[in-house]
C-alpha cells in the first residue's frame, strides 16, 4: 500500500517535471542606436531640406548649380568670406543682416568644415623647392 502511494507521488511529480514551462526567451535585439536623422535631400538643388534652407535656395542658386554649395565645406566665418567675395567680385546681392544670418547659419550647420573634405595646407618644409623664388 505505501509503496503504490510512493509511485504515485513519484508519477505525478514526473508528470509535473514535464508539463512545466520553460519561460519564452526575449529575442537578444541590441537596441538601434539614436542618430539624428539626415534631412532629405531637396531634388533640384541637392540642398539639405531643414531649417531656412528655402532661403538659401532663393538666393543661392541663381547663378550657378546648387552642387557649388553643397560640395564646399565651412565655418560660418568662412561661409561669410566666400559671399563677400562672391559680392565683390561676382555681383552678389546684398542681403539684409536677419537674411545674411539665416544664410549662414543654415551654411555652417549643414555644411561645416570636416576633415574629409580638405586637407591643410602642406608645411613649407615639406613643400617642393620653388624654381621662381627670388630667394636665391
Ligand atoms: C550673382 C551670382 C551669384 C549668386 C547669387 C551666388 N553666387 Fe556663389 N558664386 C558665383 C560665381 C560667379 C562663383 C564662381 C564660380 C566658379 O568658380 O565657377 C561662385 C562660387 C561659389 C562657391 C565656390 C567658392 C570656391 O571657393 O570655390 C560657393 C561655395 C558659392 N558660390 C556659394 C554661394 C552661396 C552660399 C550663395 C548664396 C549666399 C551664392 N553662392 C550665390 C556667383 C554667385
């Protein structure tokens, strides 16, 4: 008698080892790192579409191919040599100071200096002799 009860325990324990679940494991998903998304790119002028780049559009690609813009690099002071350049050599307009400054703010913004795009200048010691120089 107690050892029918003992094989009963043990089959209902056995039963109970089988049936119990094993818990659903997460899926290991690193999470997606946060980046900024990069504006789209308007089709005509190939100008970054954020912030005052409407702007920049009326006024910038007037007279030559808005890939002049996009392929240069800047900080907002070099930004502001070129259309000073651009407006005393080049008839560049003159642009109220709340438009110039929107200008140039969309400018360094979008398009700031970066490594890839310019290498500095070569140190004249590295430079290659100069068959014109009076220095002789
Ligand atoms: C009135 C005409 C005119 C307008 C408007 C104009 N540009 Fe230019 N820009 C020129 C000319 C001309 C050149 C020289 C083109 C060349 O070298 O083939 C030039 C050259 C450039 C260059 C190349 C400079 C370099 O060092 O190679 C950039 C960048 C540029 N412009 C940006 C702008 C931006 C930004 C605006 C708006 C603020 C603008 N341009 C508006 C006439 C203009």
């Amino acid at each position: 008698m107690q050892r029918a009860a003992a094989i009963a325990t043990l089959a209902v324990l056995a039963v109970a080892a089988c049936s119990r679940e094993t818990p659903p494991t997460e899926p290991e998903v690193e999470p997606a790192p946060v980046v900024a998304a990069e504006p789209a790119l308007d089709p005509v002028t190939g100008l970054k579409m954020a912030g005052d780049w409407e702007i920049v559009r009326a006024n910038c690609v007037a007279c030559h191919s808005g890939k002049l813009i996009t392929q240069q690099r800047g900080s907002a002071q070099q930004w502001l040599t070129m259309i000073r350049w651009m407006q005393k050599k080049q008839n560049l307009w003159t642009f109220d100071p709340e438009t110039e400054k929107k200008i140039i703010g969309y400018l360094a913004e979008h398009y700031p200096p970066s490594d890839a795009q310019r290498r500095a200048a070569i140190p004249p010691d590295l430079m290659p002799p100069n068959p014109y120089s009076s220095e002789t």
